[in-house]
C-alpha cells in the first residue's frame, strides 16, 4: 500500500477555509440599504405628520365654516320673523282702522281701532333702529324695504291728515280720499308681500348655499 504525505491530502487547507468565511463585519451594500431604509422611515414620519396635521386643520377649518352657515341661516330666519311680525302687525291694525274709517266696520269700533293703532305705532318706532340694523344685516333688498316704507309713510300721512281735520270732512264728503285711502292700504299688502318673499328668498339661496357645503 502506498501512503501519502499529508501535505499532499485531498481537501481544503485550514488557511482555505478561513479565507472563505465571510468578512468579520457588514459589507458596503448593507449599509447603504440600512441607510436607505432609515430615510424611508423619517420621511414616512414626517410626511405623515404633516398630512395627519393638514388634514385635522381643514376639517376643523370646514367644521367652524358649517357652524357660522348654519348660525347665520338660524339668525337669518329669526330676523326674519322679527321684522315680519312688525310689519304685519303694523298692517294689521292699520286696515282696521282703515276699515272703520272707511265704513266697511261699524263707526262706533273708530276710536278703539284708531286707539289700537296708535300702540301699535308707538312700539313700532321704539323697534324701528332694531328691525332696520336687522333687516339691513341679513338682507339686501332695498328696492322692496324703500317700496314698504313709502306705502307705510302714504297713509300714515293720511290719518295724520284725517286727524287734523277730526277724520268728518273726509269720512262725510270726499269719497276720491277715501278710494285713496283704501287704494294705499291694497297697495300695502302687495308691498308687503314682496318684502317678505324677498326675505325668504334670501333665506332659501343660504339655506341651498348650507346644504351644498355639507354636501362637499
């Protein structure tokens, strides 16, 4: 049998095998994926801060929008009410005392008619800044609070007028005032009728102007 020397074995040398290990500390490539990965993580953070806090401002943006919409259209609609109701009391009283005047009601409800009216028009002037800073704030129809105010003037005019003669030169021989006089008061109505559909026409374009927002 012949015998090999053991420099001359088959198989890998001791000194081999340790040149084929891998180095003792991580190579170039796996510290630059391990920066790369910890730019993706800061980068994540702070863009998804920045999103979470962008977010969380325009709603609370849009939520205190939605809130003065609907604190206006609430206000809207108790101005509305508030001067309507003065107007249409005012309207009220005034035809019936129009009424007695004219002979439509018996002559004998005048004076409490006459009296009835003039409380009415007290309160009225006591509410007049009010009602006209309301009506001015939330709505903007001129044309229609100009044509109410001239029919209310007209025939305020006309029973001071009536007043100043005692209401029998008018009441017993001048039937065109009287015509007049209930000319104006029609007239009235239908100013009053426009001045309060102006009103809820502004009222109904807020309502629509809410309803879309909180529709976005």
């Amino acid at each position: 049998m012949v015998s090999h020397p053991p420099g001359n074995q088959d198989g890998p040398s001791p000194s081999d095998a340790a040149t084929q290990r891998s180095p003792p500390f991580p190579s170039r490539g796996f510290w630059e994926n391990l920066t790369l990965l910890l730019i993706g993580f800061v980068l994540t953070g702070v863009v998804g801060a920045f999103l979470s806090f962008w977010f969380q401002r325009e709603m609370a943006r849009r939520e205190a929008y939605l809130i003065a919409e609907q604190s206006d259209l609430a206000q809207s609609i108790d101005a509305f009410r508030t001067v309507s109701d003065e107007v249409g009391k005012r309207q009220f009283r005034m035809n019936r005392l129009v009424q007695a005047l004219t002979g439509v009601a018996p002559e004998n409800t005048r004076n409490d008619r006459a009296r009835d009216y003039k409380e009415i028009f007290v309160e009225w002037n006591e509410q007049l800044g009010r009602n006209t800073a309301l009506y001015n704030f939330y709505f903007h129809d001129d044309a229609a609070a100009d044509r109410v105010c001239a029919s209310l003037l007209s025939i305020t005019r006309r029973f001071e007028n009536m007043h100043k003669n005692q209401l029998e030169p008018i009441l017993e021989g001048t039937p065109g005032n009287l015509q007049q006089l209930r000319d104006d008061t029609l007239k009235l109505g239908d100013c009053i009728a426009t001045f309060d559909q102006s009103m809820l026409s502004s009222i109904e374009n807020k309502r629509q102007k809410y309803l879309a927002a909180v529709g976005d």
